[in-house]
C-alpha cells in the first residue's frame, strides 16, 4: 500500500502566469512569492526579501490560474515540491531549478477582502416568492412536550 501524500503552498504571485503547450495539455509557468518577516528585539516586526519559487501548474489548474488570479494575489496550491532542469546561459550548462508542481489551486480566502452585490430576485411564480414554512415535525421524532408545559424547542429531560 502506498500514500500518495501532497505538499501545500501559500504565497502571492509574483508574475502573470505564461501558458505554453505541453503535449496534449496546457502547462503554465509562474514566479511566485512568500512575505518573510523578522522581529526586532524591541517586538516590532520587519518586512525582509521575500523568497521566489517558480510554480508549474498543468490542465485544469493552469486554466483555473490564467483565468482568476493576477500578480499580487495571495493563493494556496497543493501539489509537490520537486527539480526542473534549466538552461544557465551565463554558465551554458544544465541546472536543476526547484520548481514547486501544483495539481490544485485556488485564492487564500483567509487574505482576502470583497464587497458582494445583492439584488433582489423577482419571481415569476408566487408560490416561490413567499417564505417557507417547515413540512415536517418541529421536534425530533422520540421527544414530546407533556401537556400543560411551555414549548421551548429544546428536549425535555
């Protein structure tokens, strides 16, 4: 038996994502962050150098990347943290690169902040429009209020 076990991501994108095609799938490549802080012997916290990973995500999380996120929004990923293999031109060698492959992707909710419009829906049908009244029991089936008690709702002991 075998656990197939995924790592996790939080960070910004630091970069648009670029699609390319990679066989019969899309692939899409992005330089991404995450914020690194330092506390001062005084309490006070200090913003330092984040550090840039770059993100490879394919099929469906790549369409999902290109079409919601933009830089500068934060996200959570699941996926694996492995090796690419890169071109140095300043050395004209081979590198291995650490690459971080995504199979899922999505906004940290936990980060953000939206307003949402509401508007109110008009029915075609009146029966739909008018609140709804239980169907049912009120009380769980087994539990009975015995007679000349107020109903609260609650079980009686």
């Amino acid at each position: 038996m075998s656990i197939d076990v995924a790592q996790s991501f939080r960070g910004y994108l630091a970069s648009q994502p670029v699609q390319s095609p990679e066989g019969d799938h899309m692939r899409a490549d992005a330089v991404v962050g995450q914020s690194r802080y330092r506390r001062t012997p005084d309490g006070e916290l200090v913003r330092m150098e984040p550090d840039l990973c770059h993100l490879v995500m394919r099929g469906a999380a790549s369409l999902r990347a290109l079409t919601t996120l933009r830089v500068g929004d934060e996200f959570i990923a699941a996926g694996t943290l492995g090796e690419e293999p890169v071109f140095n031109t300043d050395t004209d060698h081979m590198e291995q690169r650490p690459v971080f492959e995504a199979d899922a992707i999505g906004p940290n909710a936990a980060s953000l902040s939206f307003d949402l419009a509401a508007r109110r829906r008009i029915h075609s049908h009146p029966e739909i429009a008018g609140p709804t009244r239980p169907t049912g029991p009120t009380q769980p089936v087994g539990m009975s209020t015995p007679p000349g008690q107020p109903t609260t709702g609650a079980p009686t002991l």
